[in-house]
C-alpha cells in the first residue's frame, strides 16, 4: 500500500507495467520511474500513452536493470 508515502524523486521500477496505468499514477506522484513489460502489444500500448517514461523490454525473472539501479 503506497497512499500517503512521499514518492517524489523515489527511483521506482515497475516490473509487468503491462499499459502503464499503474506507472502514470506513480509519475505523477513525482516518482522516477523505469517500466519493465515483457509483452509487445503491451510495450505498444504503454510507449503511446507515456512516451517520457522509460520503457525496458524484460520480465521478472530477469530483469534487464543494473543492480542499485
């Protein structure tokens, strides 16, 4: 549960954004966020609706992101 936690400037990493719903409420509670989606269609539908929010293509089980990062 995350209502009420300070976001801003937290770096976030949301692992299956899927279409980002869930990253756009992040972003705009001042988070900097990097989403990861394994699925083309998704990954499509995501980068059309948060263009300025970064997009890595991975999943869960290996995530493509520098550990710290």
């Amino acid at each position: 549960e995350l209502a009420g936690v300070p976001l801003a400037g937290a770096r976030v990493a949301d692992v299956g954004a899927g279409t980002g719903l869930g990253t756009a409420r992040l972003h705009e509670r001042g988070a900097r966020v990097t989403a990861v989606e394994p699925g083309d269609g998704m990954a499509e539908q995501f980068a059309r609706s948060l263009p300025d929010v970064p997009l890595v293509r991975g999943d869960g089980n290996n995530l493509p992101l520098r550990t710290g990062s």
